[in-house]
C-alpha cells in the first residue's frame, strides 16, 4: 500500500471523531445544554493529574484486551470470548497466587503464566469447536463467556471466597506482597498523585511481542495470509485448521493478561468489584486501531480519556451517557469508513492492474 493509500486510511479515525463530536453536539442541543461547554468541561477535567494518571491506567486492560481481539481479527476470527477468559483467568491465578510467596519477580511471572494458560485453554475450545465441529467462533466463545461466568459465580462464592474477610463481599485471599507489582510514582517523580500502575511497561512490551509476531514471523504471515484468503493460503500449504487452533490459542493467552493490571497492581485479590466489561471495550478499540499495535494505542487513550473525562458531567446536570454515545459513534462512522476506503483502494487497484496490462 503506497503513502496517498495510508493517507486515506489514517484520515478515517480522524473524519470519525469529527462527525461523532458533531452529532454529539446536535444531541446535547436537543437536549438543552452547551455543546461547547460540555466538551470544555470535559476536556479540562480529563486533562488534570489525577485525571490523566487514571487515563493510563485504564488504558493498560483496554489496550492488551484490543491485542487479543486482534489477533483474531489477523486470522479472520471474531474471538468475542476476551471477556470470560480474562475474567476466569484473573480469579484462578489470584487464588492460586495467593496460596504460596516466592521472591517477588518470579512469584508475578508465575502468576501471569498461570493466567496466560487458563485463558489459552479457555480460547483453545472455542477453536477446537470450530474446526472440529465447525461451530462459528462467535457463537461458542459467547456461549463460553455463560458458562465462564457461572464457573466464576460458583469458585468464588463456594470454593475460593476469603471468610475471614471483614466484609461481606465475596472475594479471594489477597496477594502476599510478593504478588504485587508496585506503582511507578517513585520512579517517575510523581507526587501528590494516584498510583500509576506498575503493569504499564508491561502493557507497551506486549504490543512490541503482537508486533514482532504478527509482522515479523512466519506465523504471522500465515496468519494474516489467511485471514486475507483462506482459499490461496489452503493451496500454498498452510493448514487452516491448525493456523485457527494456534489464533485462538495465542488470542486467549493475551486475554489471559487483561486482568493482570488490574489484579497486581492495584485490587491484589479477585471479588465481584474487580472489572468487568474490558473484553467487549477492546474489540472497540481494535476496530479503531485497524489491528495495529499504534492504532489501538490511540484508540485505548482515546476511550480511556472519555470514559475518565465523562466523570465530571454528572455533577454539572449533563447526562454522563453522552460519553457512551460519543463512542458508539466513533465506532460506527470509523467501521463504515473503513469499508469504504477498502472498496475504494481495491478500485484503484485493479484499475492500476488494468492500465498496466493495457501498457
């Protein structure tokens, strides 16, 4: 794809977050409030220090959730299960991280991998359901979210509940400190300011590994090939059976990682308080990324920064739901635009293709 091509792309998020802050505004008119007013309200709650520091904080779980997604979006697949895998991975790797303390960079490794291999597994069914029984992703990684959800309800309501806890809500043993991943305000000199989670650095390096392994691998190739057309790829050699089982085992390892933020380096224990939701944000973002580790980036800051600046309207009588609609919008207008662009780069192609045969 030459330059003016990516050019053209790069401008679909841009003319996305122009029309939905338009048709935003047409609604906050309808409804009697400053447009004007409500973004500059937003804008300089969400541009604060405390503001700020949560916008990255949530931007850790949105981002890595996006990388899981798009994984399978690389191989055509539609993994709508990040949200039970990440849910169910996060309870047993807080429950069995809180049974043992070891020294403090190898008790979080292992935390994280025992998350990362319950979450694959996890995938590993919805994939061994597609090719064995050719049951869509869709369907089985929706009905796996049900039956993760019920699994979770029961393991920490019977199984894994702390009772000698103070209150009244079911949750795990919290994590010895050992479990803990600490902030990063004494390294980075921020006082007078939240914690800023420690998981951040770790969050960048996974969108460094999901570069190298999808641009830079021979999986990835393949993966990608076969995302495009399968059909090519099955003649070239590829195995499209093994390539899913290996896309949707790869997808549930990073989900795997969502909860891991959360989990070490603030909330140090599982209940029914720890976040929800994050699975179904990051196929948003994935969508407004276009799949690319810079573009989800944005897109997770972006969300990020909505949801976090949207906080304040309450309190000045603007409903707080025009966040939620401002990027219904974005995702809306940037999907249709996306297909649109692709029609028109597949136009210039062929008609590249046709005037250099006439040549």
């Amino acid at each position: 794809m030459n330059l003016r091509y990516r050019l053209i792309s790069l401008s679909a998020p841009i003319l996305a977050l122009s029309l939905s802050v338009l048709l935003t505004s047409l609604i906050l008119t309808a409804i009697g409030k400053d447009p004007i007013e409500t973004f500059v309200l937003m804008y300089d709650y969400g541009t604060t220090g405390k503001s700020l520091v949560s916008v990255f904080n949530r931007f850790i779980p949105l981002y890595i959730s996006a990388i899981a997604v798009a994984v399978g979006f690389k191989m055509g697949l539609f993994n709508i299960g990040v949200e039970g895998q990440y849910l169910l991975s996060a309870l047993l790797a807080a429950a069995i991280g809180a049974s043992f303390s070891v020294s403090r960079p190898l008790h979080i490794l292992l935390i994280m991998l025992i998350a990362t291999a319950i979450s694959s597994v996890w995938g590993a069914i919805a994939g061994y359901l597609k090719v064995s029984r050719g049951i869509h992703e869709v369907i089985s990684t929706i009905m796996l979210n049900y039956i993760g959800t019920g699994i979770i309800a029961y393991l920490l309501g019977q199984v894994f509940n702390d009772e000698d806890a103070a209150n009244l809500i079911p949750q795990t043993t919290p994590l010895p400190e050992t479990g803990q991943i600490p902030s990063l305000n004494n390294l980075l000199n921020i006082e007078n300011l939240p914690s800023l989670h420690g998981f951040l650095p770790i969050a960048i390096f996974l969108g460094l590994l999901y570069y190298f392994l999808i641009w830079k691998t021979t999986l990835g190739y393949n993966l990608r090939i076969t995302g495009q057309n399968p059909t090519a790829a099955k003649f070239s050699g590829v195995d499209p059976k093994r390539l899913t089982m290996l896309a949707m085992v790869i997808s549930g390892g990073f989900a795997g990682l969502v909860g891991m933020g959360p989990l070490l380096s603030y909330h140090h224990q599982y209940s029914i308080d720890f976040p929800a939701g994050i699975g179904f944000a990051g196929i948003g973002v994935a969508l407004l990324g276009r799949n690319h580790p810079v573009g989800m980036a944005f897109g997770a800051i972006l969300f990020a920064f909505l949801e976090r600046s949207s906080q304040i309207l309450d309190l000045r009588d603007v409903p707080k739901e025009i966040e939620t609609m401002m990027s219904a919008f974005i995702l809306l207008i940037v999907v249709v635009f996306y297909e649109v662009i692709r029609r028109y780069i597949v136009t210039q192609q062929i008609k590249e293709a046709s005037r250099q045969v006439d040549d």
